[in-house]
C-alpha cells in the first residue's frame, strides 16, 4: 500500500499544499512589510489577516485528510471552508480598500493597535510628537497603484477560486 492520496482525492491534496503555501507567503509578506520594511498596521489591517492564520492550519488538515485517504467530502469540506475564509479575506480587502480611497467610512476606533515603539528614554508625552499612529484610510504604501488592502483583495480572490475549484474538482 502506497501513502501516496487516491485518484479521487489527488486534486484536493495539492489545492491544499498550494493554499497552504500560498497562504502562508502571503501573510508572511504582510508580515515582512510590518517587521522589516517598518509599516505600523492599522486595524483593518490585522483583521485582513484573521482569515490567512485560520486558514493555513486549516489547509494543511485538508492535505493530511487527502493523504491519509480519508473519506474525500472530508478535504473537499475543508478545502470548502477555506474558499469561504478567503471570500471573507476579499470582503475585508475591498472594504478596507474602500476606506482608503473614501468610498465609505471606515470604524470610528481605526488607530494604533499595537504599543507604541521604544521612546527612547523619553516620556510618553515627548513620544506623541514622533509616533503617528496609523490611520485605516491612508494607504501607508501603494504599489502599481494599489494599496496593501488593494493587493490582499486580489490575493483573497485568487485563493477562493483555487480553493472552490479544489472542492468541486473531479477525481484526477
């Protein structure tokens, strides 16, 4: 007996190791962005990446219940979720891209949602004069013309697709 996914579940096994990846490297460019290149994150912008740490895990069951033969409504459910997870993430990228080029209001609570950075031995107070906390309708970067929100957008509509088409595919 081979470990290797049957015919009827080959397609989901590699949707979801592609979803996992893929899901994982983009949340880790968000993540690169705030850590290394210096970018504060909003709050919208934390909420944006909600979807991509449930479905990382979530993908990753959905190739281990491929590989280990499970019965395949199994993967498929789960590669289901995730394409539900990532349609949630789109939602979350329009609105938040919307706020941004003021189609609509954004949350009347949208500002800095992590500490503030080390004030360098100076007081709170002298900080406030260097720290600006991030808002959720200013685009902090823009690339092509697209803001972060405006790429995760694109990224969460990728992914759905993937994901739904993995879930519905006939055996390979």
């Amino acid at each position: 007996m081979t470990s290797m996914p049957t015919p009827t579940t080959r397609p989901q096994a590699l949707t979801a190791l592609f979803l996992a990846v893929a899901m994982a490297a983009t949340v880790g460019s968000a993540l690169g962005f705030q850590h290394l290149g210096g970018y504060i994150p909003c709050k919208l912008c934390y909420e944006q990446r909600i979807p991509y740490y449930v479905g990382v895990p979530l993908m990753l069951l959905a190739l281990v219940a491929a590989t280990v033969r499970l019965p395949p409504v199994v993967s498929r459910g789960l590669l289901f979720a995730g394409g539900l997870l990532m349609a949630y993430g789109l939602y979350l990228g329009v609105y938040h891209s919307g706020v941004e080029w003021g189609f609509w209001p954004g949350p009347t609570d949208c500002g800095m949602v992590v500490a503030p950075p080390d004030t360098g031995g100076k007081g709170v107070l002298d900080a406030l004069n260097t720290i600006v906390p991030p808002s959720c309708d200013k685009a902090a970067l823009r690339i092509l013309g697209l803001s972060l929100a405006g790429w995760n957008a694109i990224a969460s509509l990728a992914l759905a697709i993937v994901a739904f088409r993995g879930a519905f595919a006939k055996a390979g």
